[in-house]
C-alpha cells in the first residue's frame, strides 16, 4: 500500500526529552569470551575469538589470531600466544605476540616476552627478558634490499678480477 509523503521534517529526538536513544553503529560484532571473577581453569585454553580473562587460568593460552586481555582481578600462571595481549592483572608465564603487548600501570608481569611493539606504563610490573622483533614483512623487504645491494658488489668484484 502506498503510504502519504509526510513533508514535515522529522526530528532525530523522541518527543519525550528525558528519553535518550543512542545512535547504533552497524559493524562486525566484536565476539570475546569471558572468564568471570569465581572461575577457575586448569589447563589449555585455546580458540578463535578474543578473551577476556578477570578469573584464574592456570596452564596455556593459545589464541594465536586474537586478543588476550587480563583484566584488574585476573590472575594467569600459563603461557600465552596471541595476537595482542594487555594486562591490568597479574602474569606469571612466557608470553609471545605477533602484534603487540600492552602491561596496563596496575598489571604486573613476570615471565619472557616476544612481540613486535610493546608499551609499558608507569607503575607496571615487568620482570624477565624481552625480546622486540621486526614484523615478517618488513623482515623480508630489508632481507630484499640487501640482496639488492649485494648483487652490484658481487658483479663490480667480479668485473675487477
């Protein structure tokens, strides 16, 4: 059915001005898990979406492609891999990411860190080695370039002799 053109503009705002409606953002919902304060967990957590852990783990954490987020009342005894990992709680354990490690001024760490960035804010805990490595791509382009400078010398010395 056809419905009349209403020219009159229509406002963003109910007519109730103590109601509030946000405006929702259409995008991919972001899905992480959640490990509450009561919970305890022994053993390998592994999986394909985000953590968020304000519990007790005690084993490894294995999400290689996702965020792992230790939250104020966290506590991990395990070695993690991820994507990117923030603490705001307590690590003992190794970690190893392939974006970043992001040590919240409340969290501490203790344990062995390989990750491409890291920040570490004041007041943050952080006891054990860390060892910052280049991004794989940028490893290969400078991996490109010296190939590239090695070849005109290789052809000058062997024009030389």
């Amino acid at each position: 059915m056809l419905q009349p053109s209403d020219s009159t503009p229509k406002s963003q705002f109910s007519s109730n001005p103590n109601s509030f409606a946000p405006v929702k953002t259409v995008g991919a919902p972001m899905e992480q898990a959640t490990i509450g304060r009561s919970l305890v967990i022994k053993g390998e957590v592994s999986g394909s979406e985000a953590l968020f852990v304000d519990g007790k783990i005690e084993g490894t954490i294995n999400l290689t492609d996702n965020r792992v987020t230790i939250g104020r009342n966290g506590s991990v005894a395990a070695n993690i891999t991820a994507r990117e990992v923030v603490i705001m709680g307590k690590v003992t354990g190794n970690i190893e990411c392939s974006d970043r490690l992001d040590i919240r001024s409340e969290g501490s760490l203790t344990g062995d860190v390989v990750t491409q960035r890291i920040s570490v804010e004041d007041g943050a805990i952080l006891k054990g080695s860390v060892q910052v490595r280049a991004a794989e791509g940028k490893k290969d382009q400078h991996q490109q370039k010296v190939a590239t400078i090695e070849q005109p010398k290789a052809a000058a010395a062997a024009a030389g002799h």
